[in-house]
C-alpha cells in the first residue's frame, strides 16, 4: 500500500477516515475510546507535517438521515482532550458551510466532519457524494480498517478523486494480518469460537489452507460435534450446516491439518444470569441441557495446543462470555495465548475484550481493532479500504 510517508503532506489539506464507531451509554458519554486512541500516531503524524486535517467518520446506525443521538460532536471534544488541542465539529460533512470551514483551516488545525451516515449517498458509495467529500481535501488518508471491508463513499470512494494513502493503523493492521496469513511460523493455530458456523465458513476453508490446527469451541464447536454424530441437547446448533462441517472435516483429514474440538463442556438448563452450570463429557450432554462453556479437560487441552504453537489467530469467546459464571473457558485460552512465545493475533469483538479486561494487552503481538474487516481479510475477501490505497 501507498503509505503516508510517501508524501508530502505540508500545507496540504488531509481529509482522513477514521473508525471512531465506539460504544456510547445513554447519556451518550464514550464508554471505550480504543478506536480513537488508535487512531493518534496517524492524526499526530499528519499534523507534524504541517497539514491542515479534515477527520470522517460514522457512528451507529442512523438508517441515512440526521440523529443527535449518533452525531460525532462528543467524539470531537474527547478527541480534542486526547491531542491536547480544539477540533473544530462541523454541522454537516458536505455542502457549502463545511467547504469554507475546510477552506480556512490553518496548518495544524484539525476538523471533525458530522457523521457521514447521516447522508443516503455513504452507504450506497454515491460518486456525486463521494466527489463532495472529496472536495474538502488535496489528499485521502484511510486510517479505519475496522470499515475497511465497505465499499462506501468515505471508505474507498472518495478514493476516485483524490490521491489516496494508507494512515498508520491501517498499514499496521493489514501488515500484520498478512505476516500470519502468509508468512506464519509453525505449527500455526487459528482458535475460534463464537455463535454461528454461517459466519466463519469461508474463513474455515481459507485457514486450512494456511493453518496447522483449529481449535473450535462454542456455538461453532457444538455444530461441529454434531456433525460428528454427537448429541448436544439444546446447545446452539446449525442442523442445515452439519455436511458442510462434515465436509471441512474431511477437508482437514486429506490435507493432514487437524480440528480439535470440546471434550467435555459446561452446561445449563438456560441462558440467564441466575443460571448455575455443571461440567458434562461432551459424548453425555442430556436433551434437556445446552454447552454453555468448555469444560476443565477441554481447557487443559487447548492450552497444551496454544503452547505448542508459534503463529496464532484467535477470534471469538469459546463460552455465553457475557454471563461472568461462563466465562472461565474463554479468561483460560486468553492467559493461554499471553503465555505462549506464539506470534498472536486477536480478531477484535469479545476476544479483544477478553484480553483487555483481564490486562494481558502487552503480551499479545496484535489485537486487531477490526470486527468483519478482519474476518474477512482473514477469509481472503479483498477489502476495498485496502485496494484503495494501493
């Protein structure tokens, strides 16, 4: 990718995406500001070099037309508090009010566009719109790879009328996505878990192509159980996917790669937060119980795996994480892959919030800021926030 370093960015007027799509309470106070921490190299960079900076982003989903509940306004003082500076929050991000704010911007200064969701043409990656966003800027910079998979206006569109450059984040993310997909060191180990097979079936394929061994465990784990001939009670199960699993089965058994799957769980009679469970082998789950979590043995044997291997992808919780009684399975393999000398990688969602909440940030080698851009990128899916810099 063409990165920001090639340029010349003095005087230049830099209109760069951001994923500054972060969670928000009802009070619509920032509940967690990782994006837009992530997102400071790029923006410190860019105004180091003397440009004047134009940030886009989206928010929520404000279904195409104007909400305040989702405008970027409190974004852009929590960004201001951040760099230490004002950012200026302009009402819309196109028309002829913004273009003079755009105008008189002086090197340094930095403005914060109203979300672009609030306009039909983003989503729909309109050239009349993506022309107006581009005329507020001499340069793009795409730093949002966790929009990277969009083809949207801001995202790859605009990328039609300006010169466009990879910001930091987004160069970091794909180099090291490409580093495990591409270039891994064995053994090599993808973990997933998570709800649905659905999601994850072209990644599937696309890892054991590349991977050594697949750890699967949750809603994913309890369909491929099934698949081979196991009953699993109530637990979470595809039953239209089960010759698909049966088939990626076959597939790992012909190339010599190998899936390992729950041998005994935790499981309960419901999901609910009063909800007490019991350990079960996976071959003796009763009708009237579901998986919850994986159980002792399993954790015992997925952390001898994890510490065997060097290069390591992990994406989504192995148990109901968000009940606390269930989340011991997924805080195991969390500790598991900190504790390992493995190349790690996390594919941001729940897996992330594992890692951060349980303070292992600085032992993994990269947790991904992207949600669906990663699994797709992982997938072998191009990304068009990617092409587009390219």
């Amino acid at each position: 990718m063409k990165s920001i370093r090639d340029v010349d960015l003095k005087d230049k007027r830099v209109l760069m995406r951001v994923d500054f799509n972060v969670p928000m309470d009802d009070n619509g106070s920032i509940i967690d500001d990782t994006r837009i921490v992530a997102a400071i190299p790029t923006i410190e960079y860019v105004l180091g070099q003397g440009a004047r900076l134009i940030l886009m982003s989206h928010l929520g989903r404000p279904k195409a037309k104007p909400n305040p509940k989702y405008s970027l306004k409190e974004v852009a003082l929590h960004l201001g508090r951040l760099l230490n500076k004002n950012v200026l929050m302009a009402e819309d991000c196109i028309g002829p009010v913004v273009q003079k704010m755009a105008g008189q911007l002086s090197p340094g200064e930095v403005m914060m566009l109203e979300n672009v969701r609030f306009h039909p043409g983003e989503e729909k990656n309109d050239p009349e719109f993506s022309k107006q966003l581009a005329g507020l800027g001499d340069i793009f910079v795409n730093d949002a790879f966790g929009t990277a998979h969009r083809a949207h206006s801001s995202t790859a569109g605009v990328a039609a009328y300006l010169p466009a450059y990879a910001g930091f984040l987004l160069e970091t993310e794909v180099n090291m996505l490409r580093k495990v997909l591409d270039h891994p060191q064995s053994p090599r180990m993808a973990i997933l878990g998570g709800a649905k097979v659905k999601d994850k079936l072209g990644l599937i394929r696309n890892l054991l192509n590349k991977l050594d061994v697949l750890l699967v465990a949750g809603g994913i784990g309890s369909t491929f159980l099934a698949a081979r001939g196991i009953k699993v009670g109530k637990s979470l199960c595809e039953e239209d996917l089960l010759q698909e699993c049966r088939n990626l089965l076959d597939l790992a058994d012909r190339k010599g790669k190998h899936i390992l799957m729950p041998v005994d769980a935790v499981i309960a009679p419901e999901l609910s937060p009063d909800a007490h469970g019991q350990v079960a082998d996976a071959d003796a789950i009763p009708d009237d119980m579901m998986i919850v979590d994986i159980g002792p043995k399993t954790i015992k044997g997925f952390a001898m795996a994890i510490s065997k291997a060097h290069t390591i992808i992990w994406n989504g919780p192995v148990g109901v994480y968000e009940y606390p009684q269930f989340a011991a399975g997924t805080e195991a393999i969390a500790h598991a892959i900190a504790a390992s000398q493995a190349v790690s990688v996390i594919g941001g969602g729940d897996s992330a919030a594992a890692i951060h909440k349980l303070g292992l940030e600085k032992e993994i080698t990269h947790i991904s800021t992207g949600g669906g851009a990663t699994l797709e990128f992982l997938e072998g899916i191009e990304l068009p926030g990617v092409k587009s810099c390219e």
